[in-house]
C-alpha cells in the first residue's frame, strides 16, 4: 500500500533550492518545491493539491494528477492555477535525494499543497 504523506506549505516555508545538495527529509523536498512556487497574480485564497509519486532517481513516475482545487474565478482561473502548480512541480525536477531517502521514496504517492495566501 502506497504510503500518503501532505506536505503543506505553511509548514514548510524554510527557502531551498530546487536543485541544491542532496535532500534528507521530506519536509527538505516539500520546502525545495514550495520554493519553486509562485501563484498566479490575483489568485488570494487559492489553492491546488496534487499527487505524484517519484523514482529514485528524483523525477516523476508519469504525470501530476490533481487531488483537490479550491481557485477564486472561473475554469480559465482555475486552469491557469493548476497549470501553475504542475509548472512549479516540473520546475524543480529533478530533485536530489540522499541514498537513504531515495531507497524509500520510490512508488510511494506524495501529495502537496500549492496555495495562495489572503491579501
């Protein structure tokens, strides 16, 4: 059974980049991600979970798939606000792992959280 693990982003605002050293910890991936992040403009209250799960070797296996949306506005909105989120997503692809955190990432479903805070 594939483990599930939210990696929210209010909880992991530390800054990383995406394609730094080796990352030790998932709450080092989600922050790497998170600041990958940039919402669309005029998008407050908003946000996108997705689900993935990665390889080893710190890319995808298959595409993104969208797990909630909660967008302001309408489907051209919420388009561009997932279309935002799988940018950012593929943006700091791929990640480095540390061994030990590659050799148990492999085929587990992650998901995270892209939002826009209030203004």
């Amino acid at each position: 059974m594939a483990r599930f693990l939210t990696m929210a982003g209010a909880l992991l605002a530390a800054p990383f980049p995406c394609l730094a050293a080796s990352l030790n910890s998932m709450n080092e991936v989600g922050a790497a991600m998170q600041a990958c992040w940039t919402p669309p403009a005029n998008s407050e209250n908003s946000s996108v979970t997705l689900s993935f799960s990665f390889k080893r070797d710190g890319t995808l296996i298959g595409p993104p798939r969208t797990t909630a949306i909660h967008v302001v506005g309408d489907d051209k909105a919420r388009k561009a606000y997932v279309d935002a989120a799988i940018k950012a997503l593929n943006d700091c692809l791929p990640l480095s792992f540390s061994p030990a955190l590659a050799q148990g990432i492999a085929g587990n479903v992650f998901t995270l959280q892209f939002s826009s805070s209030k203004k």
